[in-house]
C-alpha cells in the first residue's frame, strides 16, 4: 500500500498513487496529496530524504541536499525583528548548504524526477522561466533521468551550468515569454510522448516545494506565525499552505497556519494587483508583456499563475489571513545588498523581492517585532559558488513559437541522434 494519496480539494474523490493527476471530474481545482502519517517526523536518511514521509516518494534513488534554516541575528537586528529564521536554499558551504543550481527548485525537480521514476515516466518535458529549467537539467544529471528544457531567450541569462555539456537538452524560444514556453512544451511533449511536467497541478511539484517549511519546522520546533516569500505562478506559496495544513492535523503544532505574505515586482505585479482589490480573478491589464521587460525577476514572470484556481494562491491568502506586496526594482537591489551586508551572502533578486516585502511589512506593522517569522531565501549563493566553480552557459536549439508540428518531429529525432 502506498504510504499516500491524492485527493481533489474540490470533490473529495481519492486517486491511487497516479502521476501528475487532474481531477476527472472538476476542470479547475487543484489535486493534494493526503499522507497516511499524520505525525511529522524526520526519517535516518541524508538531505531531503528525511521527510519522505510527506513527499510522494517510497525510496532515496539518489542525493539530494535540503535547505538550512537559521535563526538571523544581523538582518532581524537591521529591520527590528526578535525572532525571525532564515531558509536559505542556495550554496553557502560554510553554513552547510550545498545547492550547486543555487535555487529552491532543486526540491522541486528532485520530488518531481524521483515521483516520476517510481511511476515508471522516462522522461518530461520542462518548461521554465530559467530556475526551474537549471534545477532540472541538473538534476537530470544527477539521477540520469531524461528531461528536455524549454525557456523563453529572455531567461537564458539564468541558465548557467556547472557541467559543460548537461545531458538534458535546452530549447529557446525566440519569440516568447515563459507562458509561450509552456504552450511549446505542450506540443512537444504530445509529439514526443513524454508527459509534460504538469506545473502547478504536480503534486509532486509542490510537495517538492514545501520542504522549505519541512526543515523550517524541524528546525524551529514550532511554525512560524508570518511566512514570506516571493511568487511567480504561486506553486510554491500553495505548497507552504498545504504543508502547513498537515503540521495542523499533526496535533503537536497549533491550529493557526502560518500567515502568507507574498510578493511580486512591480510593475509586472497581476497578483498583488488583483489581490488589493480582493479579486479572484486577474485583470487583463496587469498581463500585458510589456510590463515584464520592466522587472529585474523574469524568474517572477508568469503570466497564467496559480492564483483563482480552486485551492490556489487567492484561497491560500484568504485561508492563512496573508498579503500581497508589490516592491519596485530599486527596492529589491536595496534588500538584497542589505541581506548581504547583514548575513554575509549573497541572494538572487527574486529572495530580495520576499526580503523587501519583510521590510515593507515591519514598517506598516503589519506583524509584530516578537513574532516568528521565517523568511523564504529561495535563491542564493551565485556568487559564492563561482569563487568555488566555474558556470557554464548552456547551448541551446532556437525555435519560434511558429514551429510547425513536423518541425517539432525533426528536431526531436535530431535531439535523440546527439
Ligand atoms: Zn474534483
């Protein structure tokens, strides 16, 4: 018997252990996962591995290192908090991390490989806008599970590498943006016969993601009262919410979900914008492509996420009490030499969009300087790993979101042949 199942948020009916399932009956609401162990509990094993009790995974079937979490003293100090942890997911050696892709998609695409392999896929095709796509070709290395990478050229700036020659292969899009990219990936993989990644709708995705408040909690021995983090298509903020739904029906943790307070960079900001009018659904003005070559986190730039979909961002926002924040692009490098200053790494801009909605949060005393709060540092380290390591770029096949379906075929069989 599986140690899980997935069951839809909207109707209840239960699936036995399916890969990326959509609920056959509701079009739009999203799948959880519900584990037999109510008890959280960290198992004998190495990195992630210790929380395989809720992740949809039966066996460690290769390495994977965790976040760290730590209490900050020099940061908290600067803006004034007492108790505020830190999980970093990047590559910070001294401190124990060691996330050579520097990203919190690492969880991702190792729950998502590792789920896909014990479902018998040989391989998926990937859509990113350029974090994801590093954390799977990495990954794919790392298990020698197959994967193809599709991202928009505007987010090749984020695909660096540490092997020369990674064995997934990259297809950029010339013409598009992420939302171009996943709408590619679609065709590619009904013309290829590998499944799609899923997005959002993966629960192992998700799950993946919810490590971060995984080892938060093992960590604090308790969960926080206010959680921060940056979002693009919400996948990892309703994972945090569903996470943090299960240390409730552990017992041992309280009844109050930790508050989300989410955050996005202005001006390309659909979320925040529609969520200061309480709106489910995003307005069509806020989507324009335009406003995405206005910000410094294409990683952010998702233009269909998550957000009114039955169990989504907009109901984990209204479930937890949470916020939206919108930080201009000067307010994000502010936070994140502020950061760096204070703690002494590095993080990525998407980190500092969450770290500036923390400063922005303490200043409207919206949560109180005693409260605990764990901030999501989801990317750090860059540039401590490249006083350790050489990156590499990655050398991708163009194509336009025009390529014909037997265009697709030939470069599929072209790919195969290298
Ligand atoms: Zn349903």
């Amino acid at each position: 018997m599986s140690h899980f199942t997935i069951a839809c948020r909207k109707c209840g009916k239960e699936l036995e252990d399916a890969y990326c399932a959509f609920c056959e009956h509701c079009a739009n609401a999203l799948l959880v996962t519900r584990y037999r162990e109510k008890k959280f509990r960290e198992e004998a094993a190495e990195g992630i591995w210790r929380f395989s009790n809720w992740l949809p995974v039966h066996k460690a079937a290769f390495p994977q290192p965790s976040p760290i979490v730590f209490r900050s003293e020099g940061f908290a100090g600067k803006i004034g908090l007492e108790e505020l942890y830190v999980v970093f997911c990047g590559y910070w050696p001294e401190r124990g991390a060691n996330l050579l892709t520097c990203t919190f998609k690492e969880f991702e695409a190792a729950t998502v490989i590792a789920n896909a392999m014990e479902n018998h896929i040989d391989g998926l095709v990937v859509a990113s806008a350029g974090n994801t796509a590093r954390a799977f070709t990495h990954l794919s290395s790392v298990s020698g599970f197959q994967a193809v990478i599709i991202v928009p050229t505007m987010c090749l700036g984020e695909m660096w590498n540490l092997e020369e020659k990674p064995s997934a292969p990259t297809i950029a899009l010339s013409d598009g943006d992420y939302s171009d990219s996943i709408a590619a990936a679609r065709r590619i993989s009904s013309l290829s016969g590998m499944p799609f990644e899923g997005g959002v709708k993966n629960i192992a995705k998700r799950d993946g993601l919810g490590i971060a408040l995984l080892e938060a909690v093992a960590c604090m021995k308790k969960l926080p009262r206010h959680y921060f983090q940056a979002v693009g298509s919400g996948a990892g903020a309703i994972a945090t919410w569903e996470m943090s739904e299960r240390f409730l029906g552990d017992g041992r943790f309280g009844s109050v979900p930790p508050a989300l307070h989410l955050a996005q960079n202005l001006p390309f900001a659909p979320m925040t914008k529609a969520y200061l009018k309480k709106s489910r659904e995003i307005f069509e003005e806020d989507l324009d492509p335009e406003l995405i070559g206005e910000i410094t986190t294409r990683v952010l730039s998702n233009r269909y996420p998550a957000y009114g979909v039955s169990g989504g961002v907009f109901d984990a926002l209204e479930a937890t009490g949470g916020s939206m924040y919108g930080v201009t692009n000067s307010e994000v490098y502010r936070a994140m030499e502020m950061f760096e200053a204070a703690e002494g790494i590095d993080i990525v801009p998407a980190a500092g969009v969450a770290a500036a909605a923390l400063i922005q949060a303490v200043r409207q005393g919206k949560i109180r300087p005693d409260e605990p709060v764990l901030l999501n540092i989801t990317g750090g380290g860059e540039k401590r790993l490249l006083e350790d390591r050489q990156a590499h770029r990655v050398d991708p096949v163009v194509i336009s979101k025009k390529i014909t379906d037997e265009e697709i075929r030939e470069l599929l069989c072209s790919l195969k042949k290298n």
